[in-house]
C-alpha cells in the first residue's frame, strides 16, 4: 500500500488488535479494540487505568496495532510506535466512537448507558512509526 492508502485504510471504521509487550516473561497481550485515527495523526484507544492492559502498555511505552480487512481482497495495516499520551477519557469523543461503531441510534443508547463507566477510561495516544502493510487485492486478482 501507497502511505496515503494505508492511512486511509487505518481511518476507517474497523475493530482493532492491540498488542503489547508481556510483563516478567508472560505472552504478548492482544485484544480487539474500538480506536481511532486520522491521517497524519495519533491513534487514540480508551481503557480502563486500572485494567492489566492499562499497566502492560504503561509498562511497555509502546504498542503494535493491527487492522484487518475479513473479506476479499484482504487487507492490512499494522502500527507500531512509542504511547505519547495518556489521559482522561473525553466523554464527546468516546460518544463519537460509540456512533461510528453502532450506529446512530445503538450508539447513543451504548453511551448512555455506559457513561458513569466511560467516566473513569484513559484515552492512550500513540504515535505511528513503524507501518506493515499488505493488500492481497494488488497481489493477485480474483
């Protein structure tokens, strides 16, 4: 992928993996996540600061994030860079993440519902350093 596809593909609406370095000799962790990112910018995921994912990736300093495309022609893009940010979780803009996730009407209730937990998240910024990338669709055709 061109630099501009692959930022494009990482700004559009897919669930992420996040992967993070083991403490004292454990697995890598790796969980699917809701994030966010605009060209040119920081990835942005939220998480609880207490959570054990929240201690690896304090831990670690950075992280490695994938995002897949399921159907034909697969796709990928993977990030890999230092976490440059930490802090509370801005209430609109985890709001913006439910709707863009669930949909208008699922993501309003979504949020509603979860707002006194969303209260207490840390959004983590990350800024993307290292790219991998692949695009079966310009490897092969179908």
């Amino acid at each position: 992928m061109t630099a501009e596809e692959r930022e494009s593909f990482l700004a559009g609406t897919h669930i992420g993996v996040l992967s993070v370095a083991g403490s004292d000799g454990a697995a890598p962790m790796a969980v699917p996540i809701w994030y966010s990112y605009e060209p040119g910018g920081e990835l942005k995921f939220a998480t609880s600061p207490g959570s054990r994912k929240m201690d690896l990736v304090r831990a670690a300093g950075r992280v490695t994030f994938t995002v897949q495309q399921e159907a034909m022609p697969y796709k990928y893009v993977t990030v890999e860079g230092p976490v440059v940010g930490d802090e509370p979780t801005s209430l609109e803009e985890y709001r913006g993440w439910s709707i863009r996730y669930l949909g208008p009407e699922a993501g309003e209730r979504f949020f509603t519902s979860a707002e006194d937990f969303i209260r207490s998240m840390h959004t983590v910024r990350v800024r993307p350093e290292r790219w991998r990338t692949y695009d079966f669709g310009k490897e092969f055709t179908a």
